[in-house]
C-alpha cells in the first residue's frame, strides 16, 4: 500500500486507485490524490486557489456504483471507494469533450490541449467547419488587458476572481444564455468603463489564453513569443512594504509577463496592478 502527504495531517482513508489500495486524508479530491500518485489526468478549469467548479469536464473519472462518470476535481475520495482513471468509458468522454471543446473554441494557447487531443485520438474536425466558433475579434480596449472571446471557455474563472473568490471587485460576469452565453463587462462597456482594478488575476486562472496581457498578445500577434526559452525567477515586489512573491518571466532580457506563485502565503497568487503590470522601470534604459 502508498501513503502520501497532501498538507495539514488529517484522519487517513483507504480507496482503490486503478486496482491499487492508496490512502490520502480525509477531504482530498480524486484530482489531487490522483496526481499524488502519479496519474495523468487532463484538466483545464481548476486553476490556482480557485475553488473547484467542474466545468470543463475533462478530469472526469469512474467510479464504482455511480451511474455517471464524476469531475475528480469535485468529488472527494471516500473509504472503500474503487475509482479507474483510464476506461474505456472514461477515455470517450474526454475524447469527445476535447473534440466539442476544440471544434468551438481555439485552443491554441491553451497548454497541454494539442497534446491530450493526440493522446485520446480526438478528431475536432469530424464536425466540420460550421461548428459554431465565436467570430469576435480580440477586445484592445486598454492598454493592459486583452480579451479574445474566440478562446473563452465560459469556464467561470475569471469572473470567481474578480468576484467573490479574489478581488470582489465584480467587473466580470457571465451574461446570455445556452450558445449565446459569453463573459463580459457589464452592458457589453469597455473594460476602461469597469469597476476593473487591472489587478491581471484573471489572467492568472484563464486556461486557455482568452485573457492575457497586451504585451503576451502583441509578441504572440508578431510571431515572437518564445515561452520554451524564457526564464522565471521569483522575487520581492518592491514597490510597497506587503512582501508580495513575484515570478518574473524573462525573453530575450525583457520582463513579459509577471504572475505570482499560488503557493504564496502573503498573496496567494493574487497582486496589485503595481506588482503585475508596474515593471517597465526596470527595463528603461534610460
């Protein structure tokens, strides 16, 4: 039998992973025990300090006696429960939500998607080109955030942290519904006209790339964004006393993008627009 660690010791429970018996504290997901033990399990919506929402449905999983397949990110592990990750029925319905998924959203920013959809054998196309895709440009409204409604998975992240999640600031919302459903500003206003902080966090938990920074778009827009070749390195913000972890990621010597580690126990992933966005001083040369 394995044992591993996920935190703050808490009583034990015992479940068959895949035929194997694993034991993990009370209260963890099938996700995390599931990673824990070095399973593979693709997932698009459950990011950072987010609480679960099972939306992208991709994480799902089988479990004996249940008469649907359960999103791991939800369901809890439970004493004596028999859970497989890669059935057959299992491994179909993630093929077939990767090919709902890519055949009416563009993917290509999301990681990890071209490889899942090689890995279960998912054929997007199979639906031809009239699957309904978002025909809406790129929103350039500021000049920090981007909104690229062709990539929104209507996962509900963004508006978790700018809500009652993260910063409740409530500058994000869903609005419409069935086909129609799309994330937004209220009466469809520039984000300029928002109750916006521009604090990035909803960048920092979009999974597919539909929000991201201005300077991300226009490198990606001129074909030069490089993320293979560039390096992180964590530091202090220095423009207040709070002590806020920073990730600075660097290209070709240049600062493009800034998040904070989710792990952090000052901010949680969460900054400022000051700590996100305020770090051209650094690159003025001046």
């Amino acid at each position: 039998m394995t044992v591993t660690s996920l935190g703050v010791p808490r009583r034990l429970l015992e479940f068959a992973l895949d035929g194997e018996p694993v034991c993990v504290p009370e209260g963890t997901t099938l996700l995390d025990a599931c990673r824990a033990f070095g399973k593979e399990i693709p997932a698009l919506c459950q990011v950072g300090t987010l609480a679960p929402g099972g939306a992208c449905r991709l994480c799902v999983v089988e479990v004996e006696g249940a008469d649907a397949l359960v999103a791991a990110c939800c369901r809890e592990a439970e004493p004596g429960m028999r859970v497989r990750t890669g059935s057959e029925r299992v491994r179909h319905s993630r093929r077939t939500v990767l090919e709902l998924l890519a055949s009416s959203v563009d993917l290509s920013t999301t990681p990890q998607a071209m490889g899942w959809i090689e890995e279960y054998g998912a054929r997007p196309d199979r639906f031809g080109p009239d699957a309904a895709r978002s025909e809406e440009a790129p929103i350039l409204d500021n000049d920090l955030v981007v909104r690229d409604p062709g990539k929104c998975l209507r996962c509900g992240n963004c508006v978790a942290a700018c809500g009652g999640q993260g910063r409740h600031t409530f500058a994000l919302a869903v609005s419409g519904r069935g086909a129609e459903t799309r994330v937004g500003v209220e009466y469809d206003a520039p984000l300029t006209d928002s109750a916006c902080v521009y604090c990035g966090d909803c960048l920092d938990v979009c999974p597919t790339g539909a929000l991201s920074s201005r300077t991300e778009f226009e490198l990606r827009a001129a074909d030069t964004w490089d993320e293979p070749a560039q390096t992180a390195t964590t530091t202090v913000c220095g423009h207040c006393g709070v002590g806020c972890r920073l990730t600075l990621h660097v290209q070709d010597n240049e600062i493009v993008k800034v998040t904070s580690p989710h792990d952090g126990r000052v901010t949680r992933g969460h900054l400022c627009i000051k700590g996100r966005f305020g770090h051209q001083y650094i690159q003025n040369r001046d």
